[in-house]
C-alpha cells in the first residue's frame, strides 16, 4: 500500500532563512511580520503540494541541547538572536497552530535530532518522507525513502542528487561535516580541509573516518592539493575530527512520545487565525479566510477594530418606478446618505454612467439600473428622467453625501449635467486623514481593516484580464449586490471612522477644511485638463529616438562589442566583467546589481560608460512616457490631456498624479523642458505659472524659530547666499557662485536628512570638509539645530509628528531595533512637517483661487495644471495682469508663518516659456 509521504518542515533553519533573505516587513505599528509571512508562505506551498500527509513543524526547543555537553563552543560562535527575529517566533507559533499543523520542540536536542528520528522510523517502515530544509547536515537521513527538498530554493535531494552535490553519498555526509567543519554551527573539523578535500579525501579512501586514519599513509598519493602535509594534519587534529562527527551526527533515536496520528493536519482554529492575521497584517490571507467563511455560512468572528455588530443586509435592486420614488422619498428624508455612480470605465473623463446606487442606513442600499446592455437584460429605467428626479437630491449642498473617492463621481455626473454638491464626507479621505499609512485607502482595503468584511471583487462579477466585462455587460443579478453594497459599505466606513477622527480634533480640521473642500476644486482641474502640441511632441519622440541611436553605438564602441542595454545580465557582465568596475552592490540572487542608483554612482565615479548608459536611459524614459505617451491620452471629446490626481497616496500630504504622472517632467534638463514646451495655450489665451518661492525653507525657518533663518527671509535676502556667507566664513558680497550652490546643497540637503556623506558627494568634497560645513551651519543656525533635536524626541516619545495644520505622519519604525529604519524615521520625522506643511499650503492655495474664480465668472481663466509648488492657468490674454493680481495674494495668503510666502510667477505661450 502507498502512503502519502509525511512531511517534516525544518522550522528552525526556514525562520532565520527567511528573516535574512527576505525584505523586511512590517505592521503599521513597527511590529516585524517578514519572517512569519516567508515561514507561513512555505508552508502552505507545501501543503498544496501535499495536501493528503501527515505534517509536523518542527522547531527548536529554548534552552542547551546535548552538544553543549559535549563541545562547550558548540555554536558558540553563531550571534544572538536578532530582536526583530525574535519577537516573530510566537507569533509565527500561534499561525502554525491555528492553521492546525502539528508544531513540535523538544527539549534537549535540537530539531534535526526530532526529524531524524521520524524519518528513520519511517524510513524502516518503508514509508517515505519529505523533509523540507535548507540545512546541508539533514543529507545524511536521505535514503530510497527519505528526500529533502528546499522550498526557498526549489531544489530536491534525493540518493543521487546529495552525491552530485556534495561529491559524496549521504552514508558519508557526517564523515564529510566531521573533515570541512562548520563555521555556523561552530564544528571544529580539521584545520585547512575544505569541501573538495573532504570529499576527495574519503572517496580517495574509500571510506568514512575510521577507514581515513586507518589509511593516514596512503593519503600522500592522493590526487589532491597540499596531499603530502595533509596526513599530518589529519593526524595532529585527530580528536578534532571525531568530536566533530559526534557534533554533526544527526540523533536518530529521540524518545517522542507520539503517534503517526497526532501528525494529522486538523482544521484550522478560523477565530484564532483572523485574530491572528489581522494583529500582523496579512490582509490577503484574512481576506481569503473571511470569504471562505462566508461561503461556508459560518459565523465570523469580528476585526477588533471593526463595528460592534454584525450588520444584516437588505439590497434592493429598483426597476420598477413605484420602487424608485419609494428610495427617492427616503432619500429626501435621510440627514445623510452614501452615493455611488457604476460606470463602463476607471477613466472620469470617459466613463459613461451605468446605475446609481445608495445607502441610507447600515445595511440598507439600493442599486438603479440604467444603462445595462447585454442581450436579455431586463426593463431598466430610463436614465434621463431618473436623474432628473436626483438633480435636486444631488446638487443640494444642504442634503449631506458620503462617498468612496467621491471626486471620481463628482467628475461622470458633471457630463450629465449634475454637479453634485453636500458632499461632506469622503471615507478614502477619512482613513487617508487618519493614518496615511495604515493601510491603502480603497474601499475593499478599507472594509476588511474596520469593518473585518471582505466585499464582493469587481472581478468577481466581471472576470479578469482580456475578456473582463464592462459594468453594461454584468448581470443586473449580480451587479445589483456589488453595487448596493458599495454604497452600504461606504456609509458603515464613514460611521466607524469619523468618530476616530472626532477624536483628534486636529485630524478633523485637516479633513473639513482641507481635504473636503479641495475635492471639488481638483475635480474642476482634471475636467479642464491641458491643451497639447501631438506635432511638436512627435518631432521630439523623432529626436529622442536618433539620439538613442547614437547613444546605442557609443555603447558598444565603450564596451568593444555589441549588447542588449536592456539586459541587466549582458550589462553586468560587460560593466564588471569585462571592463572589471567596481561592484557598488548586489542583488538579492548575489549578482551585481545594475540598477539606476548604481550606474549613477559609477557615472558620478567617470567611468564612461556607465554615463551613457545614463543617457540613453533618461532618453528612453522620456520617450516611452511622455513624447510616445502624450498623444495617445488625449481625449477625442475635449481634445486635451486630463490627468488624475490623487490625494491619497503620498505620506505626506502631497498630491500624486497620473496618466500621465506630470510630477516627474525633469526640469533640470533640455529634454524634460522641451516636453514642457509642447503643454501650450489655445489662440488667444497665455500660460501663468505661480510657483513658491523655497516653501519648504521659509517652514524650516517657521518651524525652527532661528533667528537667522527668519532674518534673511524677512529680509527677502538671497538665502543661499546668506547661507554660504555663514558657513564660509566670508562677506555676503564676496559669495561666489561656487559658495551659493554648496549652500543651496546643504540648506535643502539638511531638510532632507542628508549625511556628511551625502552632502561630500554631492558638492564634490572629501567628507571632513563636508562635516565642517554641517558644523558650522548648525552652530550659524543654533535654532535649526534644536528643532531637529526637539523634534527626533517628539516622535520617539508619541510616535508621529504634525504640520502646522495638524496632519500626522505615524513612523512606527521609530521604535525599530533595526538601526537604519529607525534613522529613517528619524530623517522623516524632520522632514514630514516641512512637506506636509507645504502640501497643505498649496491645497488651501488650490481651493481659495478655486473659489475666486468661481465667484468671478467674467475672469476668463482656469487651473489647468498642479505640479509640486506650482500652479499653472489658462488665461484670455488682455486678463493676464488682472489674474496675476488676484492670484499672487491668494497664494501668498494661503499659510501663516513668521516669514514671508513669496509666490513667482511667469508668463508664455507654452509651460516652459511661463515657469
């Protein structure tokens, strides 16, 4: 009879495996989970490729093991366990039992000595096994019945398999270990013999230790290196050696008190293991776990930080007009409802609209067809009338709306001539607004954070990839529950987290005054999108793509032969093979790395190749996104650029954009202001550009309260300048050029946590120097100095810091043990008030010039474009001066500090001409 084979898991070997080669995570509270996550995805790997075996996890046991006994230095060398290790083994213990795996650690030997008592007992039975490991010691247990396989890895070990690989077969693998030694276990071995001398000697031999120094005199003609000093050796360390065989001998007789039985796989504990997944994070794998517990109708045990109660759901689907005017009377009478639009595309600007649904109490929504197209639909109602019968509903600002990302809605409803308004709470930005980086901030995310409900994928209903449906094509019987349910779970969000924000009346005023109002004044903004130049932009992409060409041929002339500059494996071995350059860094596979960073180092270093390399990158970038990619997003209705902003993305408060991301137009070079140049005004109206003045700086100088600082801003001093004049020692007028650009470096580079060493290879100095103008610029600017120092204290102490406004940046990695997240925190804790003041500058700037020109319809003008510190307008030409009057002021209003806002700004016929 043929057995599934029992599987026995080296827990030990995979936890330190996984903490070493995996990148570090961790919860939003700074609790590592990347070791648990690798250990847990191992083994249900495994479990799907052996899903009818017994299975045991087996572990260390705290505490000394025989060995110590007998070789007191017995891993004696091997460093203590990590602190961001070590907080991972119970958790990790508590996933394996609750997945209802047997986990076993016995005290007094280690867990190869447990395994190898199970596989030899097997082994006789013949009953395979799989024992899954990375450990090279475990070779010694494989046998016809006994494999090893290594899950990080893929390999598999079997008779054969172990003699190719270690040049011997496993019933010489422990004579092997006793000659070569192991340096992590701390096993002595015999001074000098490597692998390929341990194994040549025993196949040279014939034999296992005994037979070795039985025959210490034929060792001399064996065909092996240093031959006629090694039996000396061998001899001289003879003790050594059969220590270490004692040492690397796998225990084969354990007493375990356990039946095959009691390695069954149970079910798993669903209570122990939502409360488990949820406390470390894995959102996924709780998502998985709700939904299959929902589909087996099982009761689910609550999020701890989700509603109280379990919510019964009553979702309408409305087809019938007495229904509608049903929903409409309730909706009227609702102090507050969620509203949602369904529409055939992601893109607002494209988008057509589908069906309305909305929620009025938790658990109560209803969805309206009306433009569902496949074949067989049922009667729907039309959609004129119905929206006719919501205008009112929607554009009333004193009827109060919660939405889901509500911009988006905002932008479909406006091509149908509703312009929605009341819209008073959006529950993106409420968790946005709460911690920005908790978790993201899209709806299925959300519910499964604070309401521990896993809803109903979009792909669900509508399929993946090529053939994924439209929302027209979807059953009105499955699209009716997706629908509904947005909008009753957009409603329960709002109610679970406006209290939390209620809480902190600071979070609050960022959310009322900031990010709510700024959600309609960005919609206006995309709407208007940018008027593009498609010819100059494809005579760019010509130009582009011919100095790609040339660029092409000076590589292969600098590497003397031809190669794929795609190819990081042909690069690498032309950068540091062939031309022998310095390895900066390497990958996680142990390859040099040829990633931007690194050819940028070797470009800062002069080596040539590595600069064109550079080149050719930053052209083809320029290319693929911009000057090929602008033409294909303009959209035929409008016949302009309309990109996406997002307020809920950045830590810091700063808006992101895309399709197309106009944050990274490089401006510091040609090519990138050329791109710049084909954004243009239509016959009869200029470009204005407004942009900050050193925003950043003159918060430093708010924030820190240095007398220095303020007195040159207040002074409308060059500060650079005035900078480089106190860190060089010299009068202001004798600044040289030089002097400005290392002070520039050091007043933006210090915002930015910048070391000695960045600041020494940014300006070109040897890093003394650069740490005596770190030096002198904090003795010139005591203040600044303190408030880093405050600052590093405040965040250690509470965990986040603010901006003026009273954003929070949570930075749990604060409080890691590991040395550099935690200066990275510390870095960010100084910058993010910086940043995330000037984010919510330009956001209040954003919605008082909104407000102007909504207030002032003769003003012929509009938003077209945010960038950074920027705002660019359209305006009719003979207005120009009028809107820069009223402008500037808004701008320069729009933050309070203790120096001034300056705001500059230029005029032109294209972007570039105006900035």
């Amino acid at each position: 009879m043929s057995h599934a084979p029992l599987v026995l898991v080296d827990g030990s070997s995979y936890l330190y495996r996984a903490f070493h080669a995996l990148p570090p995570l961790m919860t939003s509270t700074g609790k590592p989970t990347g070791a648990v996550k690798g250990v847990l995805n191992m083994l249900l790997s495994l479990r799907r490729q052996y899903p009818d075996s017994l299975f045991a996890v087996v572990f260390d046991a705290k505490g000394p093991t025989f060995r110590d006994e007998l070789f007191a230095d017995y891993k004696a060398q091997r460093p203590a366990m990590p602190d961001d290790l070590r907080g991972q083994v119970e958790p990790l213990h508590a996933c394996i039992r609750a997945l209802g795996l047997p986990l076993l650690a016995i005290e007094g030997v280690e867990a190869d000595d447990v395994i190898g008592t199970l596989a030899r007992h097997c082994a006789s039975a013949e009953r395979p096994v799989v024992i899954s490991t990375g450990d090279k010691d475990m070779a010694q247990l494989v046998c016809p019945y006994v494999t090893l396989v290594n899950t990080m890895s893929g390999s598999v070990l079997d008779v054969e398999g172990v003699r190719t690989k270690f040049g011997v077969g496993p019933e010489l693998i422990i004579d092997y270990l006793a000659l070569m030694g192991d340096k992590i276990d701390n096993i002595p071995g015999v001074p000098g013999v490597g692998e390929k001398t341990a194994a040549g000697l025993l196949n040279g031999i014939g034999g296992g230790l005994d037979t070795l120094y039985a025959n210490l005199d034929a060792v001399a003609a064996l065909p092996l290196r240093g031959a006629k000093s090694l039996a000396a050796k061998l001899d001289q360390h003879r003790e050594q050696a059969y220590l270490s065989y004692q040492l690397a001998t796998i225990k084969l007789d354990v007493p375990l008190e356990l039946t095959f039985d009691e390695l069954k796989v149970g079910e798993p504990h669903v209570e122990a293991l939502m409360a488990l997944y949820q406390e470390l994070e894995f959102k996924s794998w709780l998502d998985e776990l709700i939904r299959d517990t929902k589909r087996q109708g099982a009761p689910l045990p609550l999020a701890e930080d989700a509603a109280t109660t379990q919510v019964e759901t009553q979702y309408d689907t409305v087809l019938e007009q007495a229904d509608f005017d049903a929903w409409l009377a309730r909706l009227q009478a609702a102090d507050c409802f969620a509203f949602d639009t369904e529409t055939t595309s992601i893109d607002a600007q494209r988008a057509e609209l589908v069906g309305l649904s909305f929620a009025v109490a938790p658990g109560q929504a209803a969805y309206v067809p009306l433009a569902h197209s496949y074949m067989g639909a049922p009667t729907q109602l039309a959609l004129e009338p119905v929206l006719a019968a919501l205008k009112p509903l929607l554009e009333d600002p004193k009827k109060l709306k919660v939405m889901q990302h509500g911009k988006y809605d905002l932008n479909v409803l406006t091509r149908y001539d509703i312009g929605i308004q009341g819209i008073a709470f959006d529950t993106m930005l409420e968790s946005y607004v709460l911690d920005a980086t908790a978790t993201r901030h899209d709806m299925d995310s959300l519910a499964l954070k604070y309401l521990g409900h896993s809803t109903i994928r979009f792909e669900d209903i509508a399929g993946k990839g090529a053939k994924q449906l439209t929302f027209d094509q979807i059953a009105i019987e499955q699209a009716g529950p997706y629908a509904a349910e947005d909008a009753d779970v957009t409603l329960r969000l709002h109610e679970t987290l406006w209290p939390k924000l209620e809480a902190v009346p600071g979070l609050a005023g960022v959310l009322r005054d900031i990010e709510m109002p700024l959600v309609p004044a960005l919609a206006r903004i995309e709407r208007n999108g940018a008027l593009v130049d498609s010819a100059l932009l494809g005579v760019q992409s010509r130009e582009l793509g011919e100095k790609m060409i040339a660029l092409e041929k000076e590589a292969y002339e600098l590497a003397g032969q031809e190669f794929n500059l795609g190819s990081p494996k042909q690069l690498g071995e032309i950068l540091f093979v062939k031309l022998g350059l310095p390895v900066v860094s390497k990958t996680a596979s142990g390859q040099p790395s040829t990633a931007e960073a690194v050819l940028q180092e070797l470009a800062d270093q002069d080596f040539p190749l590595p600069k064109v390399l550079m080149q050719y990158r930053q052209m083809s970038k320029l290319k693929s996104t911009y000057t090929d990619k602008l033409p294909q997003q303009i959209n035929p209705r409008t016949g302009r650029i309309h990109t996406s902003y997002h307020q809920a993305v950045t830590a810091t408060g700063r808006l992101s954009s895309s399709d197309p991301n106009l944050q990274n137009i490089p401006i510091r070079t040609a090519e990138g202001r050329r791109i710049r140049q084909a954004f243009i005004a239509p016959q009869g109206y200029r470009l204005l550009a407004a942009d900050y003045s050193q925003i950043e700086l003159r918060i430093m100088a708010h924030l820190a309260q240095d007398e220095g600082l303020l007195h040159a801003f207040q002074n409308d001093l060059d500060v650079h300048r005035a900078t480089a004049a106190e860190v060089m020692g010299v009068p202001l007028e004798e600044v040289s050029n030089e002097d400005r650009r290392r002070a520039k470096a050091i007043n933006f580079g210090l915002i930015y946590g910048m070391s000695a060493f960045g600041l020494a290879k940014q300006i070109g100095v040897g890093r003394a120097e650069a740490q005596a103008y770190i030096d002198r610029y904090f003795q010139r600017y005591p203040g600044v100095l303190a408030y880093m120092e405050r600052t590093r204290a405040q965040v250690v102490d509470q965990g986040y810091v603010e901006t003026l406004y009273g954003r929070r940046l949570y930075l749990p990695d604060i409080h890691s043990k590991n040395q550099g997240l935690r200066r990275a925190a510390e870095r960010a804790a100084i910058n993010a008030p910086m940043q995330g003041t000037a984010a919510d500058i330009i956001k209040r700037a954003m919605i008082a010039v909104d407000g102007w020109l909504q207030s002032t319809p003769e003003l012929d003008a509009r938003v077209i474009l945010q960038v950074h510190d920027e705002l660019v307008l359209e305006v009719r030409e003979d207005q120009v001066e009028r809107l820069r009057e009223g402008l500037l002021p808004l701008m320069s209003g729009a933050g309070e500090l203790d120096v001034p806002l300056l705001v500059e700004s230029g005029v032109g016929g294209n972007w570039d001409e105006a900035h």
